[in-house]
C-alpha cells in the first residue's frame, strides 16, 4: 500500500541507506575488535550508525575518551580507503537525481573524505547539503544532525521527512520530531512511521507548500 508524506525537506542516511557499505564497516569493525576481544555479534549489533568513537565509548567503557577520538580518526581513514563492494541501495540514485530541485541533504556519521568516498565508489550524486562527523559534537542518536541539516535548510524539524535504517538514525530522527521511513527490513524493529526494502518507486510532486512523496 503507498503511504503519502507531505514535507518541506528530506534528510537521508548514508551508509545503510543511500549505500550499502556493510561488507566494508564489517570488515573494519572485526579488525579492530579482534585484539580487544570483544565479541563480534555485539561488535555488529552496536556500531551501526553511530560515530565511531561512540561505539567505542559503548563497547570499551573504561577507556578515556581521547584514545577513542585518535583511533576513530585512524579508522575513518582507513575506511575511505577500503570501498570494495560498497553499492548503491536499489533506487538511491534516482531518488537522489528528483530531490535535486528540492531541499535536501545527506546526514551521516561518517566523516567527508568517507562519505566522498563511499559515495564516489557507488556512483552516487552527493548532495550540496551533508551534514558530516565535522559538523557535529554528538553522534547519534543524538537529534544534534538532523536539527543542524532541518535550520541549514530552513525547515522546521517537523516539516522534515528522514531516511533511515539503524536504530540509532532512526532514534535520533525521531528525537528530532521529525517522520522516518526505515530502509530496509531490520529497520522495522526500530519502529519507523514505514518500512522500505529499499528506495525504488518514490513519487515526488511538488507545490507551493512543499513537496509530496508517496512511497511503497
């Protein structure tokens, strides 16, 4: 059934969202747990969507601060290095390609060499707008992203619809006041307004007062 959002912006996710980078957030994640010995079901459980100096803070809780935004540095410069098979999530292009005319941005936990990077490697269109690590001094679920992306634009944060697909995206829209659609099927235990498998089909209509999305 097809859902209608009637908004004045769209705020999008990258990595899960607009990307399918799983392969390669793995692979870096698992390489650096190993020497830690953590688990690697927990490792995947909470790194999604977070910066990664707030993962690191969740899974070494005891380790100072300062270690955990060194090594996040490290680790965001590795990972734009490694994009092998990093693709586009079904349908991103296209939708990326109608919001062109329309207020839009990108906000992501990763940094802009990755994003560029990840982005690049999909052959994706990088919005003007991205609201990256750089910008912010919360990682989500913290709301401070999508707020910053909805003022930037000068949109109220209700008048926002967001794309999404951790839970920590998906929590931190939501702190924001703001609609999620949830990308992919995972995202339905997060309790999005709707559930995607990815982004093929949405219908974008514009008027005076907005734009008009119907999805699904």
């Amino acid at each position: 059934m097809t859902k209608t959002f009637h908004v004045r912006a769209v705020l999008l996710d990258m990595d899960g969202t607009l990307v399918d980078s799983t392969a390669a957030v793995e692979r870096t994640w698992l390489a650096w747990a190993e020497p830690h010995g953590l688990d690697p079901a927990r490792v995947l459980e909470v790194v999604h969507g977070r910066q990664g100096y707030e993962s690191m803070a969740i899974l070494l809780p005891d380790r100072p601060h300062e270690l955990n935004i060194a090594e996040n540095a490290v680790m965001l410069a590795d990972e734009a290095e490694d994009v092998a098979g990093v693709v586009a999530v079904g349908g991103a292009g296209d939708l990326l390609r109608d919001l062109l005319p329309h207020p839009h941005a990108i906000v992501t936990s990763a940094d802009v060499p990755l994003m560029r990077a990840r982005m690049n490697a999909a052959q994706l269109q990088i919005p003007a707008l991205h609201i990256t690590a750089e910008n912010v001094t919360a990682s989500k679920p913290h709301p401070e992203g999508f707020l910053l992306g909805a003022s930037r634009l000068g949109v109220d944060p209700a008048d926002c619809l967001v794309f999404e697909d951790s839970e920590a995206g998906i929590a931190a829209a939501k702190a924001a006041g703001m609609r999620v659609v949830g990308v992919g099927a995972a995202s339905a235990a997060h309790e999005p307004d709707l559930v995607v498998a990815d982004l093929t089909g949405i219908v974008i209509e514009a008027d005076a007062t907005g734009l008009t999305l119907m999805i699904g």
